[in-house]
C-alpha cells in the first residue's frame, strides 16, 4: 500500500536566500509535511542528500559559488543508479533557455518565483505521488525476482536432481552402495581445482562426471556382472556402452550435458592411443575426460565390484602411476596423487571403504593378494587397470 507522501516524505530544499527558505518552510508545513532539511549552502547539498536521503528535492537556480545546475549535476553523481528522486527548480528565471539546461540536467519540474504557495505544495504532491509509484513499482519488482529467482533455485535444483537419478541408473547394476557415480564426480572436482581450472569448468564436471557410464544400461546384466574373464566378444559389447551414453546425452543445448556427452564417449580413451572408441591420443582427449578416466579408475579399483575386491589405496595409486605416461594423462595423475596427499594431511576420508593399504578384505584375506590381473579384468590390451 503506498504511503501518504504528506507524512512518510522526506524533503530537501536548497536556497541561497533565507527568507525563500522559511517561506517553504511555512508552506510545507502547512500542508502536513513534516520531514525536511534546507540549507543556503549549495555546497552542502550532496553531503544532507547523503545523509538525509530525501524523497524530493527543491532547488534555487541561481546561486553563489555553485549554481542550480552544478548542483543537480552533483546529485547525479550520488544517485544509485534506479533510483527516482524528483528535483523542483524554483527560480526567477523564466528563460526557455535556463528552463531547458534545468530540465536537461534533470530536474523534473520547473516553476517560477514568486510562486503560488498552492501551486508549489500540488507540484510536490505530484512529484511525490510519482516517487511513491516509482517505489512502489520497485518493490513489487523486487518481489516478483524473488520469487522468479525461487522458482529457478527449485526448477535447477529438479534437474540437478534428475541427473543425480539418471547418473545412478548405470551403478544400480553393479554398484551396491550407488555411490560410485558421486565419487567419481568430487574426486574429478578435486583433481581439476589441483590443475587450475577455472571455478565454473570444476562446478560443471562435478554434475556431469557422474554420468560418465550412463550407457551401461545398455550392455546385458550377463556381460556387465560376469564374474569370470571376458571374451573379445563379450569385452566389446562393454565397450559399446561409451557410444550409447553419447547418443543419451547428445543434442542438448546445456553446457553441463555437453560436458557430460563429451565425457560418456571419450573417457575411455587412453593416452597413449591405444583406447576405444576413438583411438585418441594425448592431448586429442578432451582435458575432462582425462581428468574422469583418473577419478573412474581410481574410484573402481579401490571399491568393492561384482568382479572383484577393493584395492587398497596405495597399491590403486601406484599402479595408476604405474600406468602414467600409457593409459592417462601424466599432469592428471600428478595431480591425483596432490588430491590425495591434500586429502591425507586433512583426515579426509576421500576414499571410502577399503582405504587403508593391507586392510582386510570382505572375505577375512588381504586386498592385496586379490589384485586382479591384467588379463583377469577381461582386457585383450596389456596394462589394462579393471574393467570399466
């Protein structure tokens, strides 16, 4: 509800001679304004503004020291910009000329001396009736980017959502704990803030390394969980599963599922060229799926698989750096083992279950005499870490 300008306004009037000042005193008075500050002192003007915040201000022109129009050019200085306080020139001079630098400078009214006190308080009354719908507009505006801010909040929130959901419909298969998906998603957001890659790029791999194997659901229950050695056949089906998280995630406009398509297809690509689907190489890789291959395999050898027991975290670090330089990205394992020194100095339980070199496996052995080997993943490739 917009509050009567006669009681909530606020006013300023700047006028070189004290008797003008008085005089609208009176008139302002008599009118039921209570609130306003004056000064003969145009110099003055900018600090009561800043300190009184008015609500309208009332101007002499012709003034000593500064006249009229440096003073509203003052003012504009300090207004923030979206603000609407109106200005009402009051002077003797009734040129067109001076009429329209006043105006140009941004007064919003224009009357002449000697004034009709009535004019002058209808002239404030509109004035400020104008300023209370500005406000009031503002206001409603602020409410409504709110509320529109929320809806986007809830509205992104949803799809983050749905993406976590999707991302688990892949590990639901051979993830008891479902959360192999997110662990790979923080350890990639750990490994790109240690290369330096820029906040934005390390909040978007973070949603989308998470989908990395969302074309699993595509390769049959008895090839993904076969607990024995795959076949050459069988080994490329699994394979199939880089082109079909492609093909999910393809054809969107969203950064995040771009990242995401780009990581599905080539995070199985080795370094040294010799991966699939692509057969790329080094630098042909895309940085991110360098970064998810690291986190993935890291991620999968030091928990618990249907094929397989967990690594514990000292052997899965040697032999992915083992592996550096072949099958990833040198920088990229650098920077792992940076995450998990970090990670270590810090008590962070970054990797779960199963963390400890020598811990004791599900079934009472010691991890490291359950290691698989090369050939046992089901891989025709020699140095092949696990099947992923």
């Amino acid at each position: 509800m917009l509050q009567p300008p006669a009681t909530s306004a606020t006013i300023l009037i700047i006028d070189d001679q004290e008797s003008n000042l008085r005089l609208l005193e009176r008139v302002l008075i008599s009118a039921g304004y209570q609130a306003f500050v004056s000064s003969t002192d145009p110099l003055k003007a900018v600090d009561l503004y800043r300190q009184y915040r008015p609500d309208l201000v009332v101007l002499d022109l012709h003034m000593p020291m500064l006249d009229g129009i440096g003073v509203l050019e003052r003012l504009n200085e300090h207004m923030p910009e979206g603000t609407y306080v109106p200005v009402l020139v009051i002077t003797g001079d009734l040129s067109p000329t001076t009429k329209q630098r006043a105006l140009s400078a941004g007064a919003k009214d224009f009357l002449g001396k000697p004034f009709d006190p009535l004019e002058v308080v209808l002239r404030i009354k509109n004035l400020l009736e104008a300023r209370s719908l500005y406000v009031e507009l503002q206001r409603q505006n602020e409410v409504l980017e709110e509320k529109v801010a929320q809806r986007r909040y809830e509205l992104e929130d949803a799809q983050l959502e749905i993406l976590e959901r999707l991302g688990r419909t892949a590990e639901f298969r051979d993830d008891d704990t479902m959360q192999h998906t997110q662990r790979v998603g923080a350890i990639s957001a750990r490994i790109a803030e240690a290369l330096g890659l820029p906040d934005d790029l390390v909040k978007t791999l973070r949603l989308a390394a998470p989908l990395h194997d969302i074309g699993k659901i595509g390769v049959p229950d008895n090839i993904l969980l076969k607990l024995g050695k795959l076949t050459q056949d069988e080994y490329d089906v699994i394979k199939t599963h880089t082109a079909i998280g492609a093909r999910i995630l393809s054809g969107s406009t969203h950064l995040l599922l771009q990242m995401a398509e780009q990581i599905a297809l080539t995070h199985h690509e080795r370094w040294d060229g010799h991966g699939y689907i692509g057969g790329l190489r080094g630098e042909e890789i895309p940085l991110v799926s360098r970064i998810v291959a690291v986190a993935d395999v890291f991620d999968a050898l030091t928990h618990q698989r249907p094929y397989k027991d967990p690594w514990p975290v000292d052997d899965a670090i040697r032999e992915i750096e083992h592996q550096s330089g072949q099958q990833f990205d040198p920088q990229v394992v650098s920077a792992l083992r940076q995450v998990l020194e970090e990670a270590a100095a810090e008590d962070d339980d970054l990797d779960g279950p199963g963390s400890r070199s020598g811990a004791p496996g599900p079934r009472g052995q010691s991890q490291a005499t359950r290691l698989p080997t090369a050939d046992e993943s089901g891989s025709p490739a020699r140095g092949r870490i696990t099947r992923r």
